[in-house]
C-alpha cells in the first residue's frame, strides 16, 4: 500500500514580535464624497464622533482624503472622543499627510491620543492625554517639519510631498517590539513614542505626556495655522498592538494510510473564528485557474492566551499524487490570513537525507530541510569551526516526513553570532550527517 509522505513546515514565531495586530480605526475616505458619512455622535468603528471647523476654516472631503483649509478663520478637526471598542495599551497610529500654502508656524496641527480629547475644538488638557504629535508648517509651501511638542523638540529633516507618518505608543508597562515602516526590527520603551516619516525615524523613545492615561481615543486640531493653510489627511490606520493575534507555531502533514493527517498548534489566539482547510493539487487547472479548494473547516477558540492543538484528516486526497495544503485563518470579523502551504507526495526515498540549508550564504535568516523515514527522535546542531555547539534547532520525537527548521544567526543565549561558516549536524536514530552553511553580514 502507498503512503503518502509529508512535507512538514515548522514554524516556530517570536513571541514578542507584534508584525500581526487587530486594526481598530481605519478610514481611507474612499466609500463617500459627503463629510457627514464619515462622523457620528454615536460613531461606528471607523467614523469620527465629530469633524468640524470654525469661522472662515472649512474641512471637507476632497479627492478621497480629510481636506482642512484655513482662510480667515480659526480651527478645523476631526476628532473621536468615544473609546475605541477594544482600548489597546500599545497602538501604531498611521495616517498619509501632505501641506501646502500658508506661512511658518509652529505646531499648525496637533494630534493627540489619550483618555480624553475633548469635544468640538477645544484644545485637551495635557493631564487627558496620553501623547501628542505635531506638525510644523515652513515659510515654503508644501513643506512640514515634525514636532515632539510634549518636549518642545523639532524633527532633524524637512518635508514635502505626500508622506506616511507613523506613530508607535507603548503602555504595556514592558518594552514592545515592533516592525518598523523599513521592514526593520524595532523596539519601543514602556510609556515612550517612536515616530517615523516614511521609512526614516525621526524621535526614538520619546517621552510621552501623562503615563496614567489611556491610549482610547484621538483627535486631529488644527489651531495654531496661518491663512491660507491647507493640511491634507488620508489613510488613517489605528493597529492595538496589544492584542493577541492568531500565533501559528506548527503545521504539519504527515500520512496516515490512505488518508493525510494535517496537525497544527496556536501560542495565542484574538478574534479567531476558525480555519478552512485547503488542498490544490500542482499545476491542476480548474475552471481555467490554479485554484485551492476548501476541503474542511475546523473552529477556532476565540480568544485564548494559551496553547491549542488542532487536527483534521484529508480521508480522500485523490487525483494525483502530490498534493499541497494550506490553512485560511478567519477572524470573527471575516478578514482572514493565509499559512504557508505545506506539500506532501509519493514515493520517496527510504533513507534519511539533510538537504542543503537555503538560502546560502544567508543574512539574517536561513531555512534546514531534512527527511527521515520513520518516526525518530532527531536532533538538529549549529556548531562553530572549532566544534563548539552554538544552539540547538531541534530536539524532538519527529514523525516520518519531510521537515523544515529555521536558523536566526543566534546562539542558545539570543545572541547574534558573528559571520563566518558553521556547521549543522542531523542525528535521527543511527543516521548521522553534517554540512556547512555560511553566515554573511
């Protein structure tokens, strides 16, 4: 009788990373050209509780983005003075702004985020909020200085054009992780703010302005300007970063008979409706695409802060004889991610192998592909020139299968080792064998 061998991906993710976050605002201004669709005293999840100006001031919806406008009059906002529907404790504030006209001014807008922002214009007591983010206007049209206001400090460059300011607020009481706007890993003091223009970081580790409030609402106040000002607003994104996504750590296929037996394990779980289980078959062309298909769903546990094992079993993997699986994540709400695809198929070696790691040489990362044929326990060790172990990647009872384990340049400590070749070791049962991999900074 055939088996079918599996593919296994294991994918061991970093706790402390936030790459994965609940968005809990955002507005792109896309869905209407009329400003009241976009407000509510009683706002939905992406509607401001107010958008105003005063006097000769306008704001209005123009080409698809927030427009405020400032003639004669005094101020133009956008505000959402009710809590969010989840409070976050770390946030990443993102929004698209471009200025243009006007004269020098010093914080023209003012963003704040805290527990409360105040109705209508007034300006929010600093014992309200949480932090603040200005924007400086330049003697030359179109040009935007960014500001620290709570410590009275200006950004190193200038501005012009379109560009996406990101915000990163950390209250979690512990330092936090996070990917900045430069695909870079990043890191954030408690009760501290990074702000970023486009890809460059303009403050690290600023201090915030009241520690003991919350991060549960935000308002845009444009007040101290000069005329002729216009100040353009658009693609608002408000991530809780403190939430806890749909943490994949495992998924494997292994065979089971005639059947394929697909396993996998969460750390943590937000939202999480459940998963669909996919199958294509490679290169099959069904209905003129190369398409999956749902072959079963398996529900999530909603929220969870602790370990959950799932399984399902393919009873009738037919049609070929390779197949690849993948998992759609859903979340309550109905936005989904995809895992990668795991592939399985016929008639493979009964020898155990290690495969060359890949890419090689690497810089950060680099992935280890094994195969043993029976259920054993396997080992897997990066070790220097010298013989010294530097971490072990694996230490595990293992299934027959194919595998994939991951090498992050670290040592058993967390450390980032230093470039140069290295030497990974597979011991399954009796099999043993070495290769080297090259570490290039």
């Amino acid at each position: 009788m055939k088996n079918f061998i599996a593919l296994i991906l294991l994918i061991v993710l970093n706790i402390n990373c936030i790459s994965l976050a609940q968005t809990i605002f955002t507005q792109d201004f896309d869905s209407s050209s009329i400003l009241s669709n976009y407000f509510n005293s009683s706002p939905t999840t992406n509607q401001f509780r107010a958008i105003s100006a005063n006097g000769g001031a306008s704001v209005d919806i123009v080409s698809n983005a927030l427009q405020m406008a400032k003639n004669t009059g005094t101020t133009a906002y956008a505000e959402r003075n009710v809590d969010f529907s989840t409070v976050p404790t770390g946030m990443v504030f993102k929004f698209d702004l471009t200025v243009s006209g006007g004269a020098a001014a010093t914080s023209a807008m003012i963003i704040y985020v805290g527990g409360d922002i105040s109705n209508s214009s007034a300006i929010p007591s600093n014992s309200n909020v949480y932090a603040r983010l200005a924007i400086n206007t330049t003697s030359t049209s179109g040009e935007f200085v960014v500001r620290d206001i709570t410590n009275t400090t200006n950004g190193a460059n200038t501005y012009s054009g379109t560009k996406t300011i990101t915000w990163v607020l950390n209250n979690t009481g512990a330092s936090k992780n996070y990917t900045g706007p430069d695909a870079s890993t990043e890191s954030v003091a408690n009760d501290a703010a990074d702000i970023w223009v486009g890809t460059t970081k303009e403050f690290n580790d600023i201090s915030i302005q009241t520690a003991s409030q919350t991060l549960a609402r935000f308002k845009f106040l444009a007040s101290s300007w000069e005329n002729n000002t216009t100040i353009t607003i658009d693609n608002i994104v408000i991530q809780n970063e403190s939430v806890l996504p749909v943490e994949l750590t495992s998924f494997s296929a292994v065979p089971n008979a005639n059947s394929v037996q697909l396993n996998w394990q969460t750390a943590t779980e937000f939202n999480n409706y459940g998963f669909e289980v996919e199958r294509k078959i490679p290169d099959q062309v069904l209905n003129n695409n190369l398409e999956w298909m749902k072959i079963g769903f398996v529900p999530g546990h909603g929220n969870s802060n602790t370990p959950h094992e799932y399984s399902f079993i393919d009873k009738n993997p037919v049609d070929a004889t390779s197949f690849y699986y993948r998992l759609k994540q859903i979340d309550v709400d109905g936005k989904y991610e995809y895992s990668d695809a795991l592939f399985i198929k016929l008639n493979v070696s009964d020898k155990a192998e290690l495969l060359q790691n890949s890419p090689n040489p690497f810089n950060p990362s680099t992935s280890i592909k094994f195969y043993i044929p029976f259920q054993s326990d396997v080992k897997i060790k990066v070790y220097d020139l010298l013989g010294r172990e530097v971490t072990t990647l694996i230490n595990k009872n293992v299934s027959e299968g194919y595998h994939i384990v991951f090498w992050n340049g670290s040592d058993k400590y967390g450390e980032e080792v230093a470039s140069g070749i290295y030497l990974y070791r597979l011991t399954a049962g009796s099999f043993v064998e070495t290769k080297k991999m090259i570490l290039m900074k």
